[in-house]
C-alpha cells in the first residue's frame, strides 16, 4: 500500500501473504540445496513466471515476487494497491494507477508532486503539495487581484472597482465577472460655497468646500468623499452671511473709533487710567466666522519694577526704577532685618523711608558690624511695585590670621594688635577617629601672650582628626583650623620565644593590641607566606590561641602544615596603616628545625635553606 517494489521484492515491513507462507513450510519440509522433493521434482523448476526461488536453511522454496500474490508455483496474480484508495496509498490530493506488478501516483489538478515528476510512488516522502496560481500575473484580468487557494484559487476586485456580470469572488474559468473601476462623476454643489482646489472622481477621493467671501459656515464638516456605490457624500457644508455685532468687551479698556461688524471690521480699544498694553494696541477682527477674533494683548496694571539692588561702600544701597512707571517723586519703604553672627545677640529689625524724584535712588543705612542683613524696598502707596531684596554681611575685623601647622601638633600664627599689649586666646580642641567610633578627645583651655607671633602645642594623640578654633577675647568671631595627626610605630608584639627540633609546635598565644597609638591593621608584603590574619575584634576576650598548620582559613589566608624536614622561622608582625601611611613591628616567636608535620600547600620564597612564615596578627581596627 503506498510502496514501489523494495529490496528482494517486498516492502520492508509487510508480512507475507497466507499462501507463500503456507509454501515456504512445505519447503522447509523437504531436502537440501538442489535436492528433489519427496516426488523426485527440482522445485526451482516448477516455480512460477513471476516467483523467484529462494534457498533458507538448506531448502529451495518459490516465493512470489513483490506486486504479486499466489503459492509460487502454480499461481501468482498481480495484487491490486490501488483497491485501499489513492488517499491511503498515495497520500492527499491523488489519483492511484495499478500496473502489472506495481502502481504509480498523479497528482490531482491544482497540485504537483514534491519532486517535480508526473508520477511517483511515495516511498521517498514525495507527497502532491498546492500548485500557487497567482503567480502567474493576470490571471483575474484588469482591476481584481488573485487568491490562492487548495488545489484551486478565486479573484477579487481591487479597491476602486466594482464587480460587474457576475458574483465575488469569482473564478475566471466559470464566471463572467469583470472589475471596472468606480467613477463617481463630479461633485454636488453648495450654496454659497464652492470645491477648493483639484480633485478626481475615483472611489475615495475627496473635495472639500469653501463659503464664498462674506459667507461663513459653523460647520468643520467640509470634506465629500466617492463612496463605493459610485456617488458622493451629501454635503453638510450650510454658508451663511457673516454679521459679527457688537465687538466684544476687553478688562480694563473702552472702545475707540467707529467698527463695521462685516468682515474684516477692526475694533480699537484703549486702556483706562492706571493700566497699559505694553506690547503695542489692542485690536479685534471680525473674521469669516462670523465672529470676533480675540486679542492676544490684554491691559495690565502699571507695576513699578525695582532692579539692580546693589550695596556699596559696606552699607549703602542703590537701586533702578523702570522709566515712565512713576511720577516725578517717588516715596521709597525700606525695610531692615539684621542677626549679628553670635546667636545670642539680639536682632537688629527697623524702616526707613526715603522721597526722591532720582531713577537710581541710594542710601546710606546706619548697620552693625558683624551682621547678616536682609534689605527689601518697596515704594509707598498707592502705587503698587514689586519689592526688591538684596541680603549681604557687614564686616567684622579678625585680629587672628596666617594659622600654620608644624611639627605635627603645634600652631603659629599671627595677631593684628599693637606690639606689647597682651591678648587672651581660647582654645578648644575636638578630636575624632572615623574608623573608632567610640573615640572622642575633647579639650578647653587658654592662654596669654603679648606676641604677635603666638606659637602653641597641643597633647594630641596620633592617628587622629582634629579641629582647633582659635578666638581672641577682643574678637567675637574664632578661627577653626583641621589637622590630621600621623600614627606612630605600634608596640612590639609580646611573645615567648620558643625552638622546636622535630617535634610538634606549641601553640601561639595572642593578646588583643592596644589602640592607643592609633590603627592597627594588617599587611601582607612579607617573605615566606602569610599563615592567618586576625582581627582584634576576633580575639575573644582579648585572648586567643592559634595552632600553627591547623589547615583553616584566618582572614584571606590559608594556615598550611609544615612541610617535612624543612626549617622554619615564624614571626608575629603588627603592621598600623591609616591615611597611607604605613608603620610595622614584628617578632620572632619560634624557630622550627625539621618539621615534622607535613605541608599540603606552601607559597613562598625560601631563605637559603630556613622558609618563612608569618603569622600575620590584624590586632585592631582596619584603617587603609
């Protein structure tokens, strides 16, 4: 069913038909290769036209060939495939042809097979696939486009044409149908109006109307369009006479000059006493609407603009007023608010006035020194303007200046005041670790000195940020200095020396470093390898013990055995880093000579035949 003739005859897969099976039993019943059956008869030689002999097992056996059907030897008729149906042999959209022997496969109209042959038999997957028509151009005549189809196609007209002695869609071999395009011929008309511009006639085009001059229309539906039946649109364009009456009323201004209230009248107006149209006059035009147009100017209040505020020789201040908005004296309110730079004076608040007819007014203003002032002018009713603010500080005179830094916790500085005459000074000294929270160094003291070149140097503990104000008691304002103090060489690390010959290490006791001269943390530029690297908020108690080749992690770092029979040299090293500024102290604690514990993993540099390692000790807080 559906297969060509196979290797040896039959299609794999097929199981053989009654009758050759029941004559190969009686086969394997008889004699060997060439031997004659029980009747003395060479059975190849009975074999039928269309049966091949065939040797299984040492017998001779006639087996019909493929297409065929029967024992073998009398009788082998040609087997029918196509009696299943086209569809079940040959597949979807054929037509099945017996032959003696075999059958072949022809694609129904409107298909074609899969590998451009005439027939086929579908033992290689060839299957009859859709012919497309509508590749071929012009198959639906003028004015309609080509759909294809299973196994056929059908054609439509195309937008712009109508069908025409026929239905849609249509087949050109069996309808008459044509495509003619659509005409909708020329457009109505509207009274009083006419079609702007250009236009054709063919479904979809547009005309659009205008009312004719001195006509106007509410209506924004202008537009007719050709429809598919081949007319056009109703207009809704209704033009009427344009009358535009009485000008409308503008804020603050009054009509001026006769209007005509057709098209293209003009109202004038004019501002009342009090307000202006700066941007030039106000106008309104009667427009083809029927109805006045509005004016993008308006009348607005006349507003006195004061600009430039400026002060000048410490406490004078001048201004500008805009020309043509005052008249000839103007009464100025000026309003003063000042705070001295010490919170606990009291503010200094009061008005003045001034009348003047000058377009850059000035005035002088009796102000404290050492004060934040807020000035505002405005000018006195019944005009309206809009306050001008200008704030600034008076100046105070600092007698200390040039504040210098040396040997690392002393200042210097120098004093404006008469050589001889001696001055008081307070200090108050503030320090703070960002890196130790809970540090905090807080000191207040003074002293008393006739120089002008005061020098003074402070208890300050290293690796420290510290802020100075410096106030002279005839000043009310201090100075504040920042300093950074450097750290100092971190304490020696406090171990018992031991040496091992051989023999397992004892373990190496560690207490927690003290933080009085400043960060402690770690490095690991070092010979030999780094072992551990602790924190000092690791040591528990400030006490903690570690086994040198324990195999863990402390820190980033991997505590490896000791490798046999080498020697080694462990040391301890305190290393203080802060402000990139770098300060180490390291002991030896054991000398090992032939260890005996094995290293797993050593990454290092020798030193002749003793290796190094460091036991790397971070005691304190972490400062880089």
């Amino acid at each position: 069913m559906g297969w060509g003739p196979g290797p040896g005859g039959r299609p794999p897969g097929l199981p053989l038909p009654p009758p050759l099976l029941l004559l190969l039993l009686l086969g394997q019943a008889r004699g060997g290769p060439g031997a004659p059956g029980a009747d003395g008869l060479n059975v190849c030689a009975t074999c039928h036209e269309h049966a091949t002999c065939k040797q299984e097992e040492g017998k001779k056996m006639c087996i019909c060939n493929y297409g065929f059907v029967g024992n073998g030897r009398t009788q082998c008729i040609d087997k029918n495939e196509c009696q299943l149906g086209a569809t079940v042999v040959c597949g979807n959209h054929t037509s099945c042809h017996n032959t003696l022997g075999g059958f072949y496969c022809i694609c129904l109209e409107g298909y074609r097979a899969t590998n451009n042959d005439t027939t086929f038999i579908p033992n290689d997957g060839t299957f009859c696939a859709d012919v497309d028509e509508c590749e071929s151009s012009g198959l639906c005549g003028h004015g309609a486009r080509c759909v294809n189809t299973q196994g056929s196609f059908e054609c439509y007209c195309l937008d712009g044409y109508s069908p025409r002695n026929g239905p849609v869609p249509f087949h050109p071999a069996r309808e008459a149908t044509s495509c003619t395009a659509i005409d909708c011929g020329p457009p109505p008309d509207v009274p009083d109006g006419y079609v702007l511009g250009n236009y054709t006639s063919q479904l979809g085009s547009q005309v659009r109307y205008a009312c004719k001059e001195g006509f106007f229309s509410d209506s924004e539906d202008i537009v007719s369009s050709c429809t598919s039946s081949g007319t056009w649109e109703s207009p809704k364009l209704i033009c009427q006479e344009i009358n535009c009456g009485h000008p409308p009323e503008v804020q603050h201004a009054f009509l001026v000059k006769n209007h005509s209230s057709s098209l293209g009248g003009v109202a004038h107006y004019r501002c009342q006493e009090g307000f202006e149209s700066p941007a030039g006059p106000i106008t309104s035009v009667c427009t083809e609407k029927g109805t006045w147009s509005e004016s993008p100017l308006t009348c607005t209040e006349i507003i006195t603009k004061i600009s430039d505020l400026s002060v000048f020789n410490k406490t004078c201040v001048r201004w500008q007023v805009n020309p043509g908005s005052l008249p000839s004296r103007t009464t100025y309110v000026i309003h003063i608010k000042g705070q001295q730079l010490d919170p606990q004076d009291l503010p200094h608040e009061e008005t003045v006035t001034l009348t003047t007819d000058s377009r850059t007014p000035a005035v002088c203003l009796a102000l404290q020194q050492a004060t934040n002032y807020t000035v505002s002018i405005t000018t006195a009713p019944p005009r309206r303007s809009v306050p001008a603010v200008i704030g600034f500080e008076t100046a105070v005179e600092q007698p200390v200046s040039n504040v210098s830094v040396f040997n690392d916790t002393c200042l210097r500085w120098r004093h404006r005041k008469t050589a001889g005459l001696q001055e008081m000074y307070l200090f108050h000294v503030q320090g703070q670790r960002w890196y130790q929270k809970e540090f905090a160094q807080e000191v207040v003291f003074n002293i008393s000195t006739s120089s002008q070149t005061p020098e003074v140097c402070l208890s300050l503990r290293p690796g420290t940020n510290y802020s100075v104000s410096i106030q002279a008691l005839s000043s009310k304002l201090p100075v504040v200095v920042s300093l950074t103090t450097p750290i100092t060489d971190p304490l020696l690390p406090e171990v018992d020396f031991h040496t091992v010959h051989g023999g397992p290490l004892p373990r190496l006791r560690l207490r927690r470093a003290s933080e009085a001269n400043g960060p402690i943390s770690n490095t690991s530029n070092a010979d030999g390898y780094v072992a551990a690297e602790l924190l000092a908020k690791d040591v528990a108690d400030d006490v903690m013990e570690l086994s040198i080749g324990d195999r863990l992690y402390y820190g980033k770092y991997y505590n490896a055995p000791l490798k046999t029979g080498n020697d080694y040299c462990i040391i301890v090293r305190i290393t203080s880093e802060w402000n990139q500024d770098r300060r180490v102290s390291c002991a030896v604690w054991a000398r090992v000579k032939g260890s005996s514990i094995t290293l797993q993993q050593i990454a290092g540099i020798g030193l002749g035949s003793v290796a190094v390692v460091v036991v790397l000790a971070t005691l304190s807080f972490t400062a880089v």
